[in-house]
C-alpha cells in the first residue's frame, strides 16, 4: 500500500444550482499526491482553487454538489465514506487550515481547550499527558509562553498568533494530508514567512503531504514541489516548482508577467486577456 | 524645501489618548511617487488620514502644495489633494449609481459640465460607458477601484494618497489598476504618497520609500534600494529578506520572476 500516492482524485467536479441551470466550477480535475508530497494549487479568485480544497474534504454544502470518477485517500474511498466517517477523517487524517483564523476557531472557548479538543477526536488520552501534549504543541508553532496562551480566548490575539495557534489545532492529531487554503493571505508578510517556514518545518520529516492553496505564485514557488495552476475551474498547467518559470501555457505566462519585481525596469506591466492570452 | 508637494514635520498623531505615529518628517517633491511601507498597525493609513484631515488630532507641521494644514476638514483642500482606499467594496455608496458618485464631488463644488466631465473621466480611467449608471454591486473589484480612483480624480487634484489601492485585488487586476495609476500621473503631473506592503509594488511605482514601525519611521531610501538591498535599518533589511528579498539568493523565486514578457 505504501508505493500508492497519498491522494488521487480523478475527473472531479462541483456544480452549483443555480435559476438558469447548473454552473460547473470544477471541472473534471484530475491530481494525484505523493507521501510526504507537497502540491501547490494557484490561480486567480474564483478560479476554484477552494472548491478543490472543500471537495478532497467532502465539504461542499448544498447548492453545491460534487462527483469525482477517483478520490482516494490511502487506499480509502472517499466517495463512499458516509457522514459520520467522513467526519471522523477530518481533523484526525487530514486536516484543513482556512485564511482566517477568526472564522475558525471558537471565540468562546479557551485555545488550550479547542487543542485539547481536535486531539481527543483522535486519540484518548489522560487529563494531564493531554495537557502536556498541548503545551508541547504551542510550543512547537512557537508561541512564546505557551501556558498563557493556552488560557486566552481567540479574540485575544492577534492574526499572526490565531493562524500559528490553528495550525497547532490542525497538526496535533497528526494527520497524514494538510490542506492549507491562503493560510498566510491576511497576514504580513514578515509573519507570512514565518508561518510557511513553520509549515514546512512541521510537514517535512513527519510523512504528512501537503496541499497550499494560494494566489501567490511566488509563494508556493518556494514552498511546494509541484504546481497545479487553475483558471475557470480546470487544471490549465501542471509542472515542478523549479520549472514554474519555463510554464508554456499562456495563462500563467501572463500570471508571471503581471507580477511586479524587486528589480523592476518595465514601464508598464502586461496584462492578462481574459480570453487567456496576454495583451500590452 | 519650496517644490515640495507635501511636506510633513515631527508629526505625531493620537486616536483618544493613544499616540500612534511619533515624530515623522518627510518631504514628498512635486511630481514625486513615494512610498510609505511597513507592517499592519505601523502607522501608515493614520499618516494619510491625518493629510487628508482624517485624523484630527495630531501635533507638528502638514503643509501641502505649500499651504500649511488646518485641523479638521477643510473644502478648498480636496481640490488639491484626495484620497484613494484600499477597499472598493466598502469605499462607494452602494445604492448610488457610478454616475452619481462622479457628479457629487463636482456639485458640492458648484462646478459645471458635469455629464461631460463624468463622460470623460470614465474613459480616462478605462471603463466603459456603459457602466455609467450602473450601482458598485453590478462590477468587479477592479472595475470598483478604478471608480474610486475616477471619484478622487474629478476635481483634478494634484496630490494623491492611495492607501492600499491594489491590495485587495488580484494580480492580473492589479497590474490594470497599476498601470492606470502610472499613466495618470504621467499625464497629469500628480504625486503620489501610496501605502503598500508590497516592496516589487513600490518597485514598479515609486521613486522612494519610507519603512514605518511601530508609528516611526525608521528609514527612507531610494527605490533603488530594492534592487540590492542595501538598507540600513535591521527592520527594514527583514522585510526585505521576508519578501523575497534579491531574487538571485533564492533559485525558486528568481524562476518565478524570471520569465520573459511574452
Ligand atoms: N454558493 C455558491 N453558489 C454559486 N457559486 C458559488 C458558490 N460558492 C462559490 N461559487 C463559485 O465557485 C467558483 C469557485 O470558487 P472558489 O473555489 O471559492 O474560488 P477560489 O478559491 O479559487 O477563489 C467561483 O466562481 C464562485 O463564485
Ligand atoms: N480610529 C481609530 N481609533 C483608535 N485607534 C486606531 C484607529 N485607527 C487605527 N488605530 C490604531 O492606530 C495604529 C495604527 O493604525 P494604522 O494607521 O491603521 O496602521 P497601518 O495602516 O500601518 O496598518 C494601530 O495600532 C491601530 O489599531
Ligand atoms: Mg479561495
Ligand atoms: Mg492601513
């Protein structure tokens, strides 16, 4: 079973209802993840980039709907896994980091206890290696003074501290595949860094795979082996982080071009044709 | 200095009784394009705020065009010099038409032609005129931002500060806004003091920067300064470092930015 990928999805696809009829924002994309792989999926807003992220979860909520020929997780199928096993594998087997902490984590209950909690739907453990698994875990997102932290509520930190204390959340049962949809994006970008050093650090060297959804291509340039690049809900150009600069298709190319430089010289910036080209 | 289009001199503003900008000179010359850049809560909107009269409680010396600033709001003012928000959502009226939101500033202000005027200014800003009486909800970001930009345009100021103005936009959209927003100034002899956290942004934009921490600033340097890092402030030399910094030190983003203009 070891030598099977982490993750295959094949022909995947979410659909909405909508009054003139379903609107197909995924459209039969096809991935496959390696273990301890770590994917990047980039395009531009509403490209469908969380769709995908939603859907390996099985979390797309009515009017949505998704089928996929392919979405197998180690083995299992994730198409036929009912409710409450699917909620049984996330949090435990894979887990999800969304962009904003403030939307994700209780406000009305202690971090320490929120932890404590995501563990416990995995593993039983008693009261205290509980809390010592905790403290150990803040400690590894590096929040100073981890015991203090552990009694504050979310509104009382800030987003740098909310996004490192979701990722001890996400990572403490140890799960095999983290999605991590913009997981920096409202963020600046001295804590952004940290926090995706911090990602990496944690992922590498525990078997977990990863899957960083961005809109940055520099970003996961730089934190992923491999790229998926997603316009209008397909798969448009696949290739390695290193290649990214060699991509043929002329949406990425016009994606690369757009971006300003730290060493700019142009005098205007080329801008994208929405029919996928690039125009001056 | 007497071409300065703004100048600003151990300035300190306070919400309340809370100082949150401390002793922050600079001069922005006539024409320039400079850059006030530095983490979320360093300052930098208040800095604007207070320009734009904002942010009323301040000590120290704001001149602009070489007019010393009063307190408070002050009419003659936004003729000379308006402002430009990071959010296009939240920044336009949503149950007043584009058109309305053009023609308001001019009626305020008792001056005429203004169907020829709004007419004129949308295809300055490259938007359709069909979008003319249409209410914010009906476009995309990036067609909401060149609205607010044609909004700060219509009583032809000759200073702009933009807070943020491409932040919350997506690349392909924000190269369009950024390229209009060198065009204009080009065109029409502006200054502009832009807020970014994006140091390539200030590349392509500005002349030079200041980096704000902790409401002071804490290093002003040529725009050139991106091209080798040579900063001098440890803050600075990090945020250089965090974004990115000289792609030749990191094989991955130097790909990623090396591709040729197709
Ligand atoms: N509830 C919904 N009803 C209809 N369309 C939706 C709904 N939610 C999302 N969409 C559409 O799905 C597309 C993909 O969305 P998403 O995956 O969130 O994009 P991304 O994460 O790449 O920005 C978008 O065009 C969005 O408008
Ligand atoms: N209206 C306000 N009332 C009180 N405090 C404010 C207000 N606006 C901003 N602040 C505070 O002032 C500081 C500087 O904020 P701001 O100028 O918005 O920073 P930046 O634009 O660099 O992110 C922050 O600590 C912020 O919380
Ligand atoms: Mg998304
Ligand atoms: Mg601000």
């Amino acid at each position: 079973m070891t030598d099977a990928p982490l993750l295959e999805v094949e022909d995947l696809r979410v659909s909405f209802a909508t009054p003139k009829g379903p609107v197909e924002v995924v459209k039969g994309l096809n991935l496959t993840l390696g273990r301890e792989e770590r994917l990047g999926i980039v395009g531009e807003s509403g490209s469908g980039k969380s769709m995908t992220g939603r859907s390996i979860l099985r979390l797309i909520r009515a009017p949505g709907k998704q089928t996929a020929k392919t979405l197998r997780f180690d083995g299992l199928d994730l198409m036929a896994q009912g409710t409450r096993q699917m909620r049984r594998i996330r949090g435990a087997r894979i887990s999800m980091i969304m962009q904003d902490p403030k939307f994700s984590l209780n406000p009305v209950m202690t971090i320490g206890h929120q932890i404590a909690e995501a563990l416990q739907v995995h593993e039983k453990l008693p009261r205290r290696d509980l809390q010592a698994r905790v403290i150990e875990m803040l400690n590894s997102v590096r929040l100073n003074d981890p015991e203090r932290v552990a009694k504050m509520y979310p509104h009382e930190v800030s987003g740098g501290m909310g996004q490192r204390v979701m990722i001890a959340m996400m990572l403490i049962p140890r799960p095999q595949l983290l999605i991590a949809d913009e997981p920096t994006s409202a963020l600046d970008v001295s804590i952004q860094a940290q926090v995706l050093d911090l990602i990496e650090e944690l992922v590498t060297g525990n078997g977990m795979g990863l899957i960083l959804i961005s809109h940055d291509l520099n970003l996961v340039a730089r934190y992923c082996d491999r790229i998926l690049v997603m316009n209008g809900g397909e798969v448009v150009e696949a290739c390695t982080a290193p290649d990214l600069h060699k991509a043929s298709h002329p949406y990425t190319k016009g994606l690369l071009a757009a971006q300003p430089r730290m060493q700019e010289t142009r005098d205007e910036l080329p801008v994208l044709d929405r029919s996928g080209g690039v125009r001056t | 200095m007497s071409n300065a289009a703004i100048s600003l001199k151990d300035l300190d503003i306070s919400y309340g009784d809370t100082k949150v900008v401390r002793d922050v000179s600079f001069d922005v010359a006539t024409g320039e394009s400079f850059a006030l850049v530095g983490e979320s809560g360093s300052g930098k909107s208040t800095v604007l705020k207070a320009i734009a009269g904002l942010a009323p409680d301040w000590t120290g010396e704001i001149s602009v065009l070489g007019k010393p600033r009063g307190h408070g709001t002050d009419r003659t003012f936004s003729n000379t010099c308006q402002m430009v928000f990071q959010d296009p959502y939240a920044s336009l009226h949503p149950r007043k038409t584009i058109d309305t939101v053009l023609s308001e500033p001019l009626a305020i202000h008792g001056i005429g032609q203004r169907s020829k005027k709004v007419v004129e200014m949308l295809s300055a800003v490259g938007l359709d005129q069909r979008f003319r009486f249409r209410f914010p909800h009906q476009l995309s970001g990036g067609q909401r931002q060149r609205v607010a930009i044609a909004r700060a345009l219509m009583l032809e100021p000759k200073v702009m500060l933009l807070d943020e103005p491409t932040s919350a936009l997506d690349v392909s959209v924000q190269a369009e806004i950024l390229n209009l927003l060198k065009r204009l100034r080009r065109e029409q002899g502006l200054t502009y003091l832009m807020v970014t956290h994006n140091l390539p942004v200030v590349s392509f934009m500005c002349d030079r920067m200041a980096v704000m921490n902790k409401g002071r600033i804490v290093e002003i340097a040529p725009k050139t300064a991106l091209y080798d890092g040579s900063f001098s402030d440890p803050y600075t030399l990090d945020l250089y470092a965090a974004s990115g910094g000289n792609p030749d030190a990191d094989p991955a983003v130097a790909a990623a930015s090396d591709t040729k203009d197709p």
